[in-house]
C-alpha cells in the first residue's frame, strides 16, 4: 500500500515512518470528472495522469471502465503509460464491472481494483432492494472475485455515515478478511461535520478486529464547505488515504481539494505530524491544467490556488516591513509553483528566451508544438508589444494542448456590430476536403453571429449551453481565453451512452475571435468524438 | 445582547432558549469589502444593509470609520436607516477612533463599538512594540473610552491562537470588567484547525471567570478551507456569536461564509442543537445582490450558493425515482430563495407581466426605476424573443441598481473587428454640458478599441486591471454581464488616502456594447467619487 518514494521531496532519508505516511488518491479523473461540463477525452486524462505522477501522487482513480469505452479506454492507456502510481479502476459489485476493470487495468504497473456497496438501511433496501445479509455477502463475493485478477482491492462503504455502527463494523471485517486492502468511508452526502466524522473514523479503528490489516481512506464533499475539515478529521482518528481531487471539482459543491489537504498537512506539520509525498511545487501547474482542460475556472478566493490567496502573501515577501510572521510556515507561492509574473517577453525575446521562459514555466513541448506556439507568440507580441506569463499559458492551452484532430480550420472571421447595427459576422473555413468556404451571418452580438455564420459553413445542430472569458488582469489588451460548452442535438452514441455535452476554448487580444476559436475547438472535439465512436461501432 | 427576534421565522414562540440562539455578525461591508476590487460605495453598502436587515442579520458591520470619510459616512448613514439591526463600527484601541465610530454611530438605534488589540507576544513587542501589561492596560482604557459612548462594546483579541494562553485570559477577564459585551476570537492567520480552535474557546470558557457575562464571537479566516468548520468548532465549545460576509467574500481565501454557517446549523439541527435569526429564504438573493455590486462572481461550485449546489438538489425532486433521500434535510433550492428559472417572459408579457415577476424575484423597484428597466426588457425582447430569469437580473443590475450620478452618457458604439483587420471604434457619448462628442479609435481587439475610442473623448488616464464576462448559460443570444476593473493614474484623494481602484459593470446581449458600458459605468463612478471628494474637501 505504502509506495516506496523515499526520494520524494517531503521525506527524510532514514526517516520514512508508515504510520505518519497520507496516501493520496486522486479522484479527478473520475469522482471531479463528474463536474458539470467537465468531460475529458483520453488523451487529456492520460496528459493529466503523467502529471499527476510527476507530482508525487500515490493513487490515481483513472475512471469508471464500465461505464463507457472511453473511460474504458482511459483507464487502459493510464495503465499503460504510468509506471509510479497505483492506477485504479472504479466498479459497482458486478462481475462484469469488476471483469472490464481488470481488463482495462492489465498492462498496469500496480493495479487497484476499487468495488463497494451502500451499508445504510436506506441503501440497502431501497436501492439495492436486499437484506443486510446478503448484501455483506454480495460485497465479500465482489472482494474475492477482484482479488482474483489483482493483490490490491479497495472497498467503499457508501452511506457509512447513515449505516446502523455494528453492521457497518461487520461488513468492514468481512470484506477486509476476504482480501480488501483499503477500506473507503465516504461522507455520501456531503453533511457531516469533522466531529462526527473524525467519530465514526475512530469507532471504527475501534470496533473491526483485523482493521490494522487495511487502511482506512476517507472520501468527503463539500456540500456545507466542510470536506477539508472533515477529510483531515479523518486523519486525526486514524484514516491513512485521502480521496481528493485537484482544485476541488466535482459534482455539486465538489470534492475535497487535493492543494487544501496537502498544504494543511505540511503547514501545520505541529499538528498533524503527518507526511505525502507530494512536490508541493507542482500544485500550481496542476492546478492551472486541470483548469483549462476542463474549462473550469479557478475562483479568485479558492484556498491555496486562487489568485488572491497567494498574491496577498507575495505582499508580505515583498515588504521591508514584517506584516504578519508567524511560526507557521506562510506559504509562499514559490512552496506552490507560482510563476514569476515579473518577467515580460517581446519579439526580440526570440526562440531561444521563449524556450527558456516556457521550461522555467514548467511546460514541456516537442518540436511540433514549439512551433506553433512561437507562430502565435510573435502575432501577439506584434500586436501588444509585450508577452506576459498569462498570456503565454493562454498561447500554450491553445497550441500546445489540443488532444484531438482538427475537422474544419477557421481561417479568417470579420464582424461588425454595435448598438444601433446588426451585428455581423463573416467566416472563411476549410473543410476536410480542403475546400475553402465563406459564409455570413447576422445575430444578437457579435458572439451570436458568429457562431451562427460557423453553423451555416459546418452545420452541427447544437445549444450554447455556457459562455465564458477568463479574467483578464494584465490590462485591456491582453490575451483573453474564452470557454464554450454545447450541447449538441445529434448525440454521440458509444455503448448504449449518449454524450451531448462537448467544450471548446480559444484566446485572442479580440474576444470575438477567441469565442470563434473556441467554437470551432468545440464543434471540432464534437465531430472527432464522433467519427471515434463511428470507428469502434465497426470493430 | 440577544435581539428580541421572537418573530423571527426560525423560532417558535416561547421556545426561545437564549443559550441556543446564535448571533449573525455580518462583516460584509468591512473584512468582505476589503476583497481585492469588492469597493463598494456609501449608497451600495446602505442598500445591502437594508438587505441585511430584512435576512434577519443580528449586527451588520458597517465600516471602519476612522478609515477615510467614505467609511464614516456609510456607518452614518446605515446609523440613521437601520432600526432593527445592532450597527457596529470598527476602531484600534486608540482615541481618536473611538470618538470617529462614536459619532458616525451617533443616530443608531443600537450602537456597537468593536475595538482590540494584539494578544500574541509577536504582536504585543514587533507591531505594538510595548510589554504585555502596558497592552493590556490600553485595552482596557479603550474597552472603558468606549463604553462612555454606547453600551454594547465588542472587544478582539487580535492572534489570539498564538497568545500566552494565562495572558489571553487574563486580558479577556479584564475587558470584561471594563465593560466589554462581546469578546471577538479570531483565527488571525487562517489555518487553525476546528479541534485546536474549539479546544480555544473551550479553554476561554473554562478559565476566564467573568466570561458569562460576554458573549464568545469567533471570526476565521479559510486560508486552508476550513473556516466554516473552524467557526462551527467554535460553536460547539461555547461561542454564540458567529462573523461572517455574504458568499466568504474577504481578503485571500476569504472570510467564514454566512451562507454555509447558517445551513450547516439549520441541516443538522440534530448535530449543533443551535438556531440563528435568518430568513433563509433570503440566502440566495443576497447573495446575487454582492455579487452584483461587488462585481464579485460566485463560482458554480460555492457550497449552498453556487450554480451546481442548487442545480443537482433540484434534479433530484424532479425526478420521480428517489436517489439520495436522507434523513437530514436535503437543501431545496426554494429554502434557500432560489426563483424557478422555468419562466419567461416575452415583448407580449407587457408592464403587469413584468412586475409581477419582478417581485417573484425579490426586486423592490420605485417608479422612475421600474420604467427604465421596462424599456430595457423591450429592447432584449426585441431582439431575442425570450426574457429569462438571467435577462432580467442583469437588466435590474444595469437600470436600478446604479447609485451614483453618470457624468458622461453612451449614446452609440460601433465596432468592426475580426482576425485580418484592425479593431475600430466609434462612439458617440454625450458629457455632462450635454454635448455630443464623436471619436473612433483602433485597438488589438473590439473592446480594446472602444475603450479607446472612449478615452479620447473622455480623457480619464487609468490601466484596466480586470476584464470579466459572468457566464452565459442560456444560449448565445443571452444578455452577458461584463465586469471591469480600472486603476486610476489620478487617484481620489479623501483625508490623506488614494483610492485608484473602480470597477464597473454592464449588460446586452453583444459582448462588445456589454464592455463599452461597464468602462462607461466604472469612469463614471470615478469621476462621481473624485467630485464628492473635492466637495468634501471644500466643506
């Protein structure tokens, strides 16, 4: 269970000591996955998991295999291409969920199989319409038949909160002496506050006899802002894995933020006496990945990652004046990865300082994509003279993050508009077939009629379901990044699932021709999506 | 100390138990409007103080009076219309300002003075550079200078987590005998946790002897996501006063969020035994409200507030199957104010249609208002057909929620722009000797060049700091909310401070024409306030 990552950053040599070792498991792919909007295709779950091991991660729940070929998928290339991390697979007590995440986890290096069943009454007699008998039978069963294809099976106890103690300790015991080696209590829905829970944690370090032969992880929501709290009550009374995801997304309030437990746990190293093995240093870039492949937006207040949270405390750096020193370590932005913003490039910059400043920024690109993004640095550098940190990552998400092919091309948009005009828009777009097509349309915006001039030219039914820009803090000719999410009419079908939900985003200093980039981004993602499920049909 | 809010929704008559109320100490309007770029005007925070009031809100926070004559004045005035409420006014433990909060709190039905000072060693010797017994003896002499002006003073103990705790008590035992009614604990720092902090208060409880004649208020921080855990903590061991702002809006990570406090405490009425005085019904409104006029967004995954909080719980009451029914009451979106989005309105809704839903919605709009935002809803319904809830909100922001007078009036912007071509603007705006002026200019995108446009005739140098779009979620011909941002090059000087910093803020349903009035709409609030200043300085 406990991974051997004695050069991690954070541990000592000599010094390593299990019982004070968190495991983090992170659950962005799948648990954070599920934030409205969010879909991922594999090849940025799979861009995602690399950086997720590059950070220190221990386990990385890569998807759900059953649900779809493309998790399915996900979880196979995950297994496939990540070598530290325990890569893990999500079913329900099925046969057949437990059979496609075995499948799907074959070539990995360390597999972990991830089952469960509801141990409230609730749970069990009326979703699962059973006994409490045979419902801590089906659990060991699914235990057993996992530990078939792998050593390392992990166990939820969904509703625990809600399950009558003695049952709960039963079905614990039972599935740990059929071979689970992670028992997973989750806070189900997301109203338990750290008293209680820290309880229930500890009742059950105290009550499941063979407890010591798993560990307990802990999986908490934020419905009342409180799954941080919670998560780490978890850890107080006895919990050694955290179920966390990056910047805290997820469905509803989200998950418990992965950046929050880490800098907790090592800012507040006097209280807790805990360690991960986690390169703090990475959680900014993660962070702002994860953002954009999503389209998810970090709030300006978000703990940890938000902009306001660590430019206060550059103040406090760059003060001669000693503000509030404390004995806690204050984190500083560097201890996240924080960039430094001060360094500004401009066309004479060249190749070479443009390559210096994107590895010092953390972004790593073959040739290819080197390219691209200095064909665009030199356009934005001729027009606003100065290239600044934020709108090189908006240059990068643009050129050099893009995990699908590209159907249709915009090669040139022109609009007009203003409150007495109507506003007007003209697109030139290459189709696959290489022809060039213009076509015009008119709207309630300029937005609007662009996106409908692009509709007449590719003509994919479709409702804009967000509109969305990036703030822009380096003044008013900056790289704006717009996000669009749609939903389209004629859904892509895999495996009996339909997926109508498809985003898209672009930057430009023109907002309208960035909404225009990210509608193409997304009508393109769409189309590929669907010639991909096209292609597996006839398999 | 306990308001006599009998008829407060969430108690029932007779079964007041004073040990079990808690008192909502709202500090919007001072810690959260010290939120980078949340300033707020004397008008705005008198609106949201009457908004404040009508949510049930036991003291509202006003200002910090001695801070600039903006504060004082907004004390003042929120003094004079506020009647319910206990007003509060922030000062040091210094003289001068107490007699500031004194007299801005002269005309106030039920006056408070918050004043403190450092209780750590760190701030007693490096900030107050004295001796623990000279600080104590000043606190008291402030607790005692104030007490000559009103009866309710309300004392902070500032770092306390890091205090000599024998000194700590000794310092809270002192201000009480002095005079003090409420003693304010704060997590200065932000990253306590709820078992170090509630072990905090429990140790005041246990060892200040006079401490029953206080009431304990705790104010945190969310520097590690827990300040919602940490307050309830503080709860739990015997604080009754709870300091909060509308959505966690603060500094950094913010402040305690009301919202989540207040839930937390209604959902698990089993858990906390407690109640607060709040119409829960007004959550969600108020909470627009301050996003509204704080130009602060509130992220679609807030607890309680956030777009996809509510979203889900509606899914599940629209579904026939039950998923997660649970024993704890589910939030449902009505609880909380949320309006049913399902209805809209057309041109054909006519003036009755429209006011009946605008007080559906909450709005309180008199007649000269009502009229303006009557004439734009023709417009939006001119041009797309259907008015949403959304629509509507953004049309109340943009025609009746303005308090300032606008010097200089838009009256037509047109724009080309497009990937091959160069941004041009033209307006047309109409200043203050009600001449027309006409000028174009060019930029690196539309809303660059209309700003610039704008700046030749208007001529008001400042560097745009901010450049936000609220998403649009119903469909792209929706009316889109534009935030800005500016930072004057000639700041307004009141009372030896600058203030550079004015945001602004505006609607329609083309991106472009949203942009030129929200800059409109910020230069204006900076010429108003620039002239109230000079007015003052002259009086």
């Amino acid at each position: 269970m406990i991974k051997d990552r004695e050069e991690s950053l954070n541990m000592d040599e000599g010094e390593i000591d299990i019982q004070n070792r968190v495991i983090i498991f992170d659950t962005t792919l799948r648990d954070g996955e599920q934030s409205p909007g969010a879909a991922l295709n594999v090849s940025e779950k799979v861009e995602l998991a690399h950086k997720l091991e590059e950070m220190g991660i221990d386990v990385i729940e890569a998807g759900f295999p059953v649900s779809s070929p493309g998790d399915f998928r996900a979880v196979q290339q995950i297994s496939r291409e990540i070598r530290d991390c325990v890569v893990c697979g999500l079913t329900r007590a099925h046969r057949k969920d437990i059979d496609a995440a075995a499948a799907a986890l074959e070539d990995a290096a360390r597999p972990r199989i991830h089952t469960g069943l509801g141990v409230s009454d609730s749970h069990i007699f009326h979703k699962l319409r059973t006994t409490r008998e045979e419902a801590l039978e089906r659990g060991v069963e699914a235990v057993k038949y996992a530990r078939r294809f792998v050593d390392d099976v992990q166990y939820y106890a969904e509703d625990a909160g809600r399950a009558d103690p003695e049952y709960l300790y039963r079905v614990l015991e039972a599935v740990i002496t059929a071979g689970a080696t992670v028992v997973n209590i989750p806070d189900t829905t997301g109203y338990t506050s750290p008293g209680e829970f820290g309880a229930l944690i500890r009742s059950i370090v105290e009550n499941v006899p063979n407890v010591d032969r798993a560990t307990i992880s802990v999986h908490c929501h934020n419905d009342l802002g409180m799954a941080t709290a919670n998560t780490l009550a978890g850890l107080l009374n006895g919990a050694r894995q955290v179920e966390v995801t990056v910047n805290g997304i997820g469905e509803r309030a989200g998950n418990c933020s992965l950046e929050e437990v880490v800098m907790a746990l090592r800012t507040r190293q006097d209280l807790f006496g805990l360690r991960t093995g986690v390169d703090t240093r990475r959680i900014y870039p993660v962070s702002r990945l994860v953002s954009t492949l999503t389209g998810i937006p970090v709030q300006p207040n978000k703990a940890i990652v938000g902009a306001n949270a660590f430019a206060h405390s550059s103040g406090i750096h760059q003060d001669g004046v000693l503000k509030e020193r404390t004995t806690y370590e204050i984190i500083d932005p560097r201890d996240i990865g924080v960039p430094d913003s001060e360094i500004i490039l401009s066309a004479r910059s060249g190749r070479a300082g443009l390559r210096h400043r994107l590895t010092e920024l953390g972004y790593t690109l073959d040739d290819d994509q080197f390219e691209k993004v200095y064909g665009r640095f030199l356009e934005v550098a001729d027009k606003k003279k100065t290239v600044d940190t934020r709108d090189l990552e908006a240059i990068v998400n643009d050129e050099a993050r893009v995990f699908f092919d590209e159907t249709y091309h915009l090669e040139q948009v022109q609009v007009s508009c203003g409150d007495r005009s109507i506003p007007t828009a003209t697109v030139h777009i290459r189709g696959p077939d290489g022809q060039s097509i213009c076509d015009a349309d008119h709207g309630t915006g300029p937005v609007d009629a662009v996106c409908r001039a692009i509709d007449r030219v590719i003509g994919e039914s479709n409702e804009l379901t967000e509109f969305s820009v990036q703030a822009v803090t380096e003044g008013i000719d900056a790289v704006g990044s717009v996000t669009i999410r749609i939903q389209a009419e004629d859904p892509v079908r895999e495996n009996g699932n339909e997926r109508r939900v498809f985003s898209g985003r672009g930057s430009d200093t023109d907002i309208v021709v960035a909404s225009a980039k990210a509608y193409m981004f997304a009508l393109n993602r769409l189309i590929a999506a669907r010639r991909e499920a096209e292609r597996l049909a006839k398999t």
